[in-house]
C-alpha cells in the first residue's frame, strides 16, 4: 500500500498493471507505437498511428512508460497479418504487421521526428523527400549471422528472442536471401552428424558459436564462417567434405575463434579452411572481394540506390577533389571516382585501408588513394599543403560524426558536403551542429531493412 501512495504521489500518473485507453499518434524510432497519457509519452510494441487500443502499463518511469495492447478498440486501416510465423518472438523485424507502403511514410515521419527533436530547424521549409523502398522487401539480406543451441538434443540455429535469452529456431528467415537459409540448415545437419558440440555459455563449453553465411548475390557465391570456442574442431576434415559435397555453392569455408564471454559475435583470429578466402559480389559496375570480416552494406540491391543518391547529391563534374571519410573498403569512393579529379578516402582499420587500395587498382582508379587515420588529422595536413576539398562524402557508424571530424570538415569549407547516415537522431544533431556553415538542401530517407524499424538517410549540404 505504502509503495502505491509513493508512486500516485511522485507526480507519475501511471501505475504497473493499470490499463488504460490511449490514441496512437505515431511510430517511434524503435518502431513501437507512442501515445499520451496525461501528457505523459507512452511507448507500446505493436501498435500503429492512428489506432485506438487499450494498454497495460508494463513499465512507468517519471519521463516515459511502456505498455502492451490489451484490446484495439479502432484498428489501423494499414494493419496487416505478418507472414512470418515467429514475427512475435523474434524481435528481428518490428513493422511486419504495417503494410510496406505504410512502413515508408512512416520511416519519413521518424527522421522528421529526429529533426524536430535535436535541431532548430523550420521543419516546413525542409525538403524531406519520400522514402526510397524496395519494389519487393523481401529475402533482401545476403548475410546472416544464427546463434547454435540445442533443443531436445537437436542443433537449432537462430536469434534471442526479444528481451530474453531464449533461442527462437529460424529455419527459413523471410528477409534472408534464399541461399542464406538453405545453407545454415545444411551446415546444421552436418554439425549433428558429425557430433560436433554446441556452446554452452553459462557452461562455458562446446564448440561451436555462431554460423555466419553470406551470398553474392550477383555471383551465387557463398561463404560458411563457423564461429568457434577453441581452435580444435573435431572431425573437422569430415564436416568439410560434407559441406562441400552437399553445397556446391559454397566457394569458402573459414572459421573464427572467439573464446570470450562478450556478445560480439566475431574474435580477433580467422583461420581460412578450404576454397577460396573471399567471394565476389558486384554493384552496379563495381566488383569488390569480400572477406571473412570485410563490412558490406546488408541490402546489395538497396545499396545501388543509396550510392546512386550520394553520386546524385555530390553532383561531380570531373573537376573536383573528394574526400571519402569512414571510407571502410572504399564502397562509395568507387562510386564517385570516375567523375572526380581525385579523391582520398581516410579510415582507421588498416585493413580496410589496403582492401580500399586494392580495390581502386583493381578498377584502374589511378585518382583514388586511401590513407590510415582519422579526417581531422588527415584534413589539416591535406589544406597546409594546398589540397582542398570540394565534397566531402561521410558514412559514419549508428553513433554520427567525431566532433573533431565536424570542426575539421567547418574549418575545410567544401563546397558541398554528403551525409549518408544509418541514425536519424545522431543525423539530425550533426546537421544542427554544422547549420551555421552549411545549408540543408534536402534529406532523402532510403529504406535499407524493410519490416525493420531502421531507416537510412542522405542529407545534401551547401556552403552558405
């Protein structure tokens, strides 16, 4: 009784268990359904704008609750079925139940919805496009990386499910390419044949991890990655027979050691096992190696659109000097250097730096180098010696651009400047950071991962 009265007192509205009626305005970036109780913002999975749905509160904070839907009293006319049997447990996709056309508007709204949160921008006199989508959103990942576990003395291969740490059995994944699925199945049965063990991690034994598979799509070329404990693997010349025997696809089998309790999937040593070490993939008319632990956009057919936006919004004439910045194997560099004068591209993984090179060479790209660094110690050092940028291009991870780099890309002054961004939030606060030197000519949403809640973007900046 004493633990109610302090929460009705602590100025929260809202108690755990409590249900309530609640109008859905829009989607959150988790794309969860957000409503208002008493002005205060109420998050709840699975339901869509628009609708009107009983809640149960399932968690109240003082700045925000949660809530699951008890009843949809006035149902969204976008609502579908998802098809995918496990959508409800899996957690790997959030939109299934919104119909695509509906999911683009949507993700708009959500970069919108950055905007207006974290700069001071008039939101009616931007020139936030439509999303760019798939005409079919399915079966559109070429990798997939399945946790192994056991159930009932059977190996099963999948994802944690939402929340927990139960392993949901994923035998065909709806947004994976065809091979990606009949691959890790295979390789399954293969690692039960031949009694190889499967990690325990509160254990801490077994063998293997992980099964990571990825497909050219272009060349149907796959690779098998069998994430390890330890380096010995039983029967290991066996299960690489079989492999071969039964999936002619595969062109390259590798493994990788992890013995550490961490949630990243990959450890520091790769053991290249049979084949060859890397496969082939094409964009566009771009050809590139992909190794075992080589970044690769996810969505190769989305990726041409999205290169396409950014050779769009830089506008290249053949006369200027480009800047490809977290440039990793050179993607978008080789994309915009046959209509650049030059262009230099910096990252920090060294590795990445020498597949940047190599690919540049292998496309006859005399005017792209690559360096190892960061752009703001690369830019300076660039300018003193009398080389200035006319674009510079950025693809930054989820958490945005250094503040260095920023401060480095205000003091270059280029002309234009190209943000390819995975994180409308992190986006949204770059672009005010840098308002005051640069205009926002437009923002372009692209969806990479439909039935996902994610959404790219590309933001075109002009010197003011």
């Amino acid at each position: 009784m004493e633990q109610k009265k302090k929460t009705q007192t602590s100025g929260v509205k809202l108690t755990e268990g409590q249900t309530f009626p609640l109008t859905i305005k829009r989607l959150g970036i988790n794309g969860e359904g957000v409503g208002y109780f008493k002005k205060q913002v109420v998050f709840v999975k699975g339901a869509l704008p628009g609708e009107e749905v009983v809640v149960e509160a399932t968690k109240v904070e003082p700045r925000f609750s949660e809530g699951k839907i008890k009843k949809i009293r006035k149902q969204s006319p976008f609502r579908v079925k998802a098809p995918c049997p496990i959508y409800e447990q899996c957690g790997g996709c959030q939109l299934q139940h919104l119909a695509y056309e509906q999911q683009l508007k949507e993700k708009r709204d959500i970069v919108i919805q950055s905007l207006e949160r974290h700069t001071k921008f008039n939101i009616n006199k931007l020139d936030i496009r439509e999303t760019i989508g798939m005409e079919d959103p399915w079966n559109y990942r070429n990798k997939s990386q399945f946790q192994v576990g056991l159930q009932n003395s059977k190996i099963i291969a999948g994802l944690y499910g939402l929340n927990s740490h139960r392993l949901i059995p994923i035998e065909n994944c709806m947004v994976q390419h065809p091979a990606t699925n009949k691959v890790t199945e295979e390789v399954k049965k293969i690692l039960q044949k031949f009694n190889i063990s499967v990690y325990d991690e509160r254990k801490r034994k077994g063998i293997v991890r992980t099964i990571v598979t990825r497909v050219g799509f272009e060349s149907g070329e796959v690779q098998v990655v069998l994430i390890t404990a330890r380096k010995e693997i039983p029967n290991k010349d066996l299960v690489i027979e079989e492999i071969k025997k039964r999936l002619p696809e595969v062109k390259s089998i590798v493994q990788n050691v992890n013995g550490n309790k961490t949630s990243l999937i990959f450890g520091e040593e790769t053991i290249h096992l049979e084949g060859e070490e890397v496969i082939q993939e094409t964009l566009g008319d771009v050809s590139f190696e992909l190794s075992a632990r080589a970044f690769f956009q996810l969505n190769p057919l989305q990726t041409v659109k999205l290169y396409d936006e950014v050779k769009k919004a830089a506008g290249l004439t053949g006369k200027e000097k480009v800047v490809d910045a977290y440039c990793g194997v050179g993607t978008i560099g080789l994309w915009l250097a046959k209509g650049a004068s030059e262009l230099r591209g910096m990252d920090t993984i060294k590795e990445a730096i020498e597949d940047a090179n190599k690919n540049a060479q292998k496309h006859g790209l005399k005017n792209a180098k690559y360096v190892t660094g960061t752009a703001e110690h690369w830019l300076p050092k660039w300018i003193k010696e009398g080389w200035r940028p006319d674009v510079i291009v950025v693809d930054p991870p989820r958490t945005g651009c250094d503040r260095n780099l920023l401060d480095a890309v205000r003091k270059a002054k280029p002309k234009k400047f190209v943000y390819v961004s995975c994180n409308p939030s992190t986006l949204a606060k770059d672009l005010e950071y840098l308002s005051k030197e640069f205009k926002v000519e437009y923002v372009q949403p692209v969806d990479m991962f439909p039935h996902t809640a994610h959404v790219e973007a590309i933001a075109l900046l002009q010197r003011q």
